[in-house]
C-alpha cells in the first residue's frame, strides 16, 4: 500500500457519502456538508478509495477551509498536504482574497501554508453566518485566516 499513487480530483456528488464516512471516522462535523459540496471539495483516493477529503465553502470574495479529513492508515503520507494544495490552488483560481478554517486540533498543521491565528469576529459575515461557523463547530475551535494573493 505504501507505492500505491495518490490522485487528488474535484469531488463528485457520488463521492459525498465517503467523505461523510470519513468525517464520522474522524469525529468531525458533516453539518452543512451538503449544501455546497462539489467541485469546491476535492477527494484523494489511491486504487479507487477515498482516502481523503477537504473543500472550501464560497461566500463571495472569502472562503471557508473545512472537512479536512484524512483516513487514519493513510495520516503522515502527505495526503492532507496534496489535499490542502489543491485547495488553496483552486480558491485562487476561483478569485477569493482570503480563507478562513475553524480547528480544534489542527491549528499546528495550518501555518505551513500561510494560515495564522485570527480573531473570529474579525470573519466576514457571511463566513461568520455559515453553519461550520454558526452551529457545527464549538466556540472554543481556533480560527485562522489566510489572505490569498492574486497572480496579476
């Protein structure tokens, strides 16, 4: 399994039910998961199993960074750092000037790309009205941002 290639691609609505299972695996939160999953998710697979997900939520020009999941015997392999590329990629692709993700247990993981500890007031509103924010996540998740710079 070690040699086994890891594919990153945009998630499909038939992948949605793996990545549930996934975040129930992990103890994360699915709530809302559904209301803007698709191609802003990308699933990691190897032989055809989702090993991997993670996707951004748009709301307007700023995006929420969630479902950051990674299958327990695949953690350590660099999945969730093709995972994490491919998002911040595809969000600068789609024009966002900055990204938000609430952690409980990532908040060492996160700064290598760019994201620091933020106020979580300082949200836009509509990131801050989103249910990651609003209901799943606990007020004692950290938040961190990252302003995306754009290729001129």
């Amino acid at each position: 399994m070690p040699n086994d290639t890891i594919t990153v691609r945009a998630a499909r609505p038939e992948d949605m039910a793996a990545v549930e299972r996934l975040l129930a695996a992990a103890h994360l939160p699915a709530d809302g998961l559904a209301e803007q999953f698709g191609p802003a998710y990308a699933v990691a697979e190897v032989d055809g199993a989702i090993v991997g997900a993670e996707g951004i939520e748009q709301y307007g020009d700023a995006g929420l960074l969630r479902s950051a999941v990674v299958r327990d015997d695949w953690r350590g392999r660099g999945v969730g750092d093709l995972l994490t590329r491919d998002r911040l990629a595809w969000a600068e692709q789609a024009g966002l000037q900055e990204l938000w993700l609430l952690t409980n247990t990532a908040a060492d993981y996160f700064p290598r790309f760019g994201f620091a500890r933020a106020d979580r007031a300082a949200a836009p509103d509509a990131v801050q009205a989103s249910r990651e924010f609003a209901e799943a996540c606990c007020a004692s998740a950290i938040a961190m941002r990252l302003t995306l710079t754009r290729s001129s």
